[in-house]
C-alpha cells in the first residue's frame, strides 16, 4: 500500500474534524483593511475688498446659508473644509477669511504664510472692487517670493445682472495675464462655489504632481519632500526656469507664475 503524505495543515485539520471542532484557515488578504490616502493638508486665503462677498461665500460653502445682515471681518477667521480632485484624492482646505479694510493690510503678510492658494474675490457690481484686484495681487507676490502661490479670481454677485460693472469677458481676460483661473459666483444662490473648491483642490493636485517631478528630477524622492532644503532646491529651480523664460521671452507671464488646465 503506497504511502500518502499530508501536509502539517492537512494533518492538523483532520484531528481537529475527528475532534468535533472545524477551524477553517483564513486569508490574511481577507482580514486586511484597506487604508484611504490621507487628506491633503492645503491653506487657501481669501482676500478683496470690504463688502465683496468673501465671508458669505464661506458662509455658503459651510452650509450655512445666506444672510443679507453681514458684519465685516475684523482680522481673519478661518473654516476647514475637504473638497475632491477629479481622481478622487481628497484635500482638507484651511480657508482664511481676511478684512478687506486697509488697516488691516499689514496683517496679510500673516495670513499668507505657508499658503498653497489666493482666492482674489470683487464684486462684479462694484468697478472699483475689481481696479484694485492689481493690488492685491501685488500684495501676494511680494510676499510670495517664490510664486508658488496658486491664483483664483473669483467674480462674486453674478446673479445681480442688471446691475453689472464688470463683464465675464474682461475678467477672464484680467485673470488669463495672471495665468489664473477664472469663476463667477453667487453667495447668494450658491452658483459656482462648490465649482471653486473643487477647482482648487484639482489645481493644488496638478501643483503637488509637478512638485514631485522636479523633486525627482533633482534626485529626490518623495519622503524628502517635507524637508525644507528640499523645497529649497526646487523653488530655486524654478525661479531659475522662470527667469529664463523671462529672459528669452518664452512662456510664462510677468508675475512667472503657472496656471492649472482647467476650466
């Protein structure tokens, strides 16, 4: 009679069946839990004149409604919200809600650190609103050397037709020589808010892409990111880049800044 052979499993099995206890082996692969990518951390400020809108498109975007009784901001508040890129990939935005009044431009600067976005708001009834976006993108890049800043000029009160100061047309064009991007919204029906954040989670995606692949073209990986020196070395790249294209006249614009491709 030929020999069989069991395994250490098949022999372990079988005394425990003759025992009147089955334990079946499980699948280390069943048990495992499927971990989601964290959230990417992002700050966005949110910056325009007094009466523009900036708190209540918030306030919207908080679900909290609209409210005609608005108080202005004195100093900055801020509400945390997530927001998903195309892929998926989710961002948790800290959006700073700053004063548009000019005794509290010196606290911009502030605000500002550490800053991966700038929604530029104006009121599209309100001419002057939108003059002085110029300063306050002036604002930005003085104190965002680097130009890493990421640009949004947001046209609020767009259900308010009638009384339109600014067309769609001219903003566009204004923010087109920002290498910005470019929505119309209304705090008070919602219009175009969500577009917005999810814009800029999709735009700040396309920024952390290009981040990884300059890091790696310089011979780092992407665990090296947090290190200061490494984003050192790639702001330096980059301001090199933009300096050439500045010079040889090829791509870019006057501020160097890069613009995501949506909308």
């Amino acid at each position: 009679m030929p020999f069989s052979s069991f395994s250490s499993s098949s022999t372990q099995q079988i005394n425990e069946q003759s025992s009147g206890t089955v334990r079946k082996r499980q699948n280390p692969q069943h048990n495992a839990m499927v971990v989601p990518p964290r959230a990417i951390k992002s700050k966005v400020v949110v910056l325009g004149d007094m009466g523009v809108g900036k708190t209540s498109i918030l306030l919207r975007h908080d679900g909290q409604g609209f409210t005609s009784q608005m108080s202005s901001t004195l100093g900055a508040s801020y509400i945390c919200s997530r927001s998903r890129a195309n892929n998926g990939r989710e961002f948790e935005l800290q959006i700073w809600d700053t004063a548009g009044q000019e005794r509290f431009r010196s606290m911009v600067p502030l605000y500002m650190r550490n800053s991966s976005a700038a929604m530029l708001v104006f009121d599209i009834t309100n001419r002057q609103s939108f003059r002085d976006l110029a300063s306050w993108i002036k604002e930005v890049e003085r104190i965002d050397e680097t130009g890493n800043v990421l640009l949004f000029i947001v046209a609020n009160k767009c259900d308010l037709k009638e009384m339109r100061m600014v067309s769609e047309e001219e903003g566009r064009q204004f923010a087109e020589k920002q290498n910005a991007h470019y929505c119309e919204t209304s705090a008070l029906s919602g219009k175009g808010i969500e577009t917005v954040m999810s814009s800029i989670a999709e735009c700040l995606l396309q920024e952390q892409q290009r981040l990884l692949k300059e890091s790696a073209e310089l011979g780092h990986s992407s665990f090296d990111l947090a290190t200061s020196s490494v984003a050192e070395a790639v702001d330096e790249k980059r301001a090199k880049r933009r300096g050439e294209e500045k010079k040889n006249g090829s791509g870019g614009n006057a501020n160097g800044r890069g613009c995501c491709t949506i909308l």
